[in-house]
C-alpha cells in the first residue's frame, strides 16, 4: 500500500504561501517519495494552489458541505472544491467536531458528498484526553468509524485519519505501541464492516507529526501515511517528513 502524507494547513496561508506549495511539487517531483503527496489549503488558496502544482502533488480541501449547492452562507460543496482543482477532502477533523458541534452523522454525510463530487474522503476520528484516561479510546473510535464512515467506502474513495485530540497541536504523541494498537484496531473495525477487501484503506497518523518522529510512526503497521498539521506549513520540513516514508516491502 503506498502511503498518503497529507498536509492539513488549517486556517494558515495567504497568496505568499504558494511558494511553499511551489518547493513542495519540485521536491515531490524530482525526488519521487514512495508516498502520494497532499497538501489542503485553506479554501480561498485551492484554485491557485491546484494551478502552482499541476498535478505534481494533490490539493485538498479541509471540510465540505453535504449539499451541492443552496442557501448555506459561508459553506462549500465538495463539487465546489473539485471545480477548483481539489482532488480530496478532510471530513469530520476534531477542531471541526468540536469546535462546530459535528456530529458523525453529518460527517458521514459529508464523506458521502464527497463521493458523490469524485473526491477522496479523509474522514478524521480520535480520542480526547479524557477519553484516552477513562480507557474508552478503542469504544470512542469505534463509535465514529461506524457514525461517520458510509456504506460503500473502499481504498479509491476513503482514508481513515486516526489524530487523537490531545496529540494534535500539543507536542506530544501516543508510544509506538500505542498508535499500532489504535490502527490495528481502526483495520479490525473496517474489515468486520467492509470485509478484507477494505484492507488497502489508508489509515493515517496525525498528532504532532515532526521530523523526528515522522520515519518511527511511519514505519508503524498498519500505519499508512501522515496527516501533518504545524509542520506542513513548511516546505522544508514537511519535506523531511515524506522522505521518512519507508521503502514498501
Ligand atoms: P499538528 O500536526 O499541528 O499536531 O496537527 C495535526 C492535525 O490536526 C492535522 O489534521
């Protein structure tokens, strides 16, 4: 399975961040990782950003809404997204869950809208701080696989990002031993729904994802790839991570 390294930038970057995108699809092009490259800009950056990397890296979008197209002030379809050059989208973030009170009905929702416009779906779930303390973070996870990811996903159309809340933007990250469990139980939950030929679904770490700590986690099983907030601003460093990918066995 080759793996996925998806810059999440969050609400980050204006015109000038385009050089970035520019040095990461020179990189990306000449140096050819054993890994598909992503970067998801904000919004209002997709269209030019899609353009500076013709077709060197993938462009993403951060969040979609389930319709096509209405009276949702504010809001974007997913087909808006692909008419400016997306080619993915993040569904279902943990800063979108908390922050917007989404529930994974309308994530699933969300991912499906995705579909529907030929988007990949990275549909995002993980554990607060409480959650992981309670000992509830297998249950929790289980819970928004099964809420948020729709019938019907398979590896051409869906990632799994596993980003634990209290990892994300802190600096601190679960233990190897941790994140293999967590992914191999996500890979337990998908194959009961969806059977062994859901086995190729990416489904990727995120959580202060670093150059440092980019080849341990990504040499995880069943660890498929990065989703990589802070240091995916940064061509440079960004760079490292993707040049931690493993060689596939
Ligand atoms: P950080 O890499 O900044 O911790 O963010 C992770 C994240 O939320 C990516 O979606």
């Amino acid at each position: 399975m080759r793996q996925l390294i998806a810059g999440n930038w969050k609400m980050n970057g204006i015109s000038a961040a385009l050089a970035d995108i520019e040095t990461i699809s020179e990189i990306a092009a000449t140096s050819a990782p054993d890994a598909d490259i992503l970067i998801c800009p904000p919004a209002t950056l997709i269209w030019r950003a899609a353009q500076t990397a013709a077709g060197r890296i993938g462009i993403g979008g951060q969040d979609c809404h389930p319709e096509i197209s209405g009276a949702f002030t504010g809001d974007i379809s997913a087909e808006m997204l692909r008419d400016a050059g997306a080619t993915a989208v993040i569904v279902g973030h943990s800063e979108r869950r908390q922050l917007h009170g989404e529930s994974n009905s309308f994530v699933s929702a969300k991912a499906s809208a995705a579909w529907r416009a030929g988007l990949l779906a990275i549909i995002c779930v993980g554990e607060t701080e409480a959650e992981r303390a309670s000992g509830d973070h297998l249950g929790v996870c289980k819970d928004q696989l099964s809420g948020s990811v729709p019938d019907g996903a398979d590896s051409t159309n869906t990632v799994v990002a596993y980003e634990p809340v209290w990892a994300i933007g802190t600096g601190k990250t679960p233990t190897m031993d941790d994140i293999g469990s967590m992914h191999a139980h996500i890979r337990r939950c998908l194959t009961a729904r969806f059977g062994s030929e859901s086995n190729a679904i990416r489904i990727l770490y995120g959580g202060s994802v670093k150059p440092t700590n980019a080849r341990e986690i990504l040499a995880v099983p069943e660890v498929g790839g990065a989703l990589v907030g802070g240091a995916s601003l940064k061509a440079e460093e960004f760079h490292r991570i993707f040049s931690a990918v493993p060689p596939r066995g």
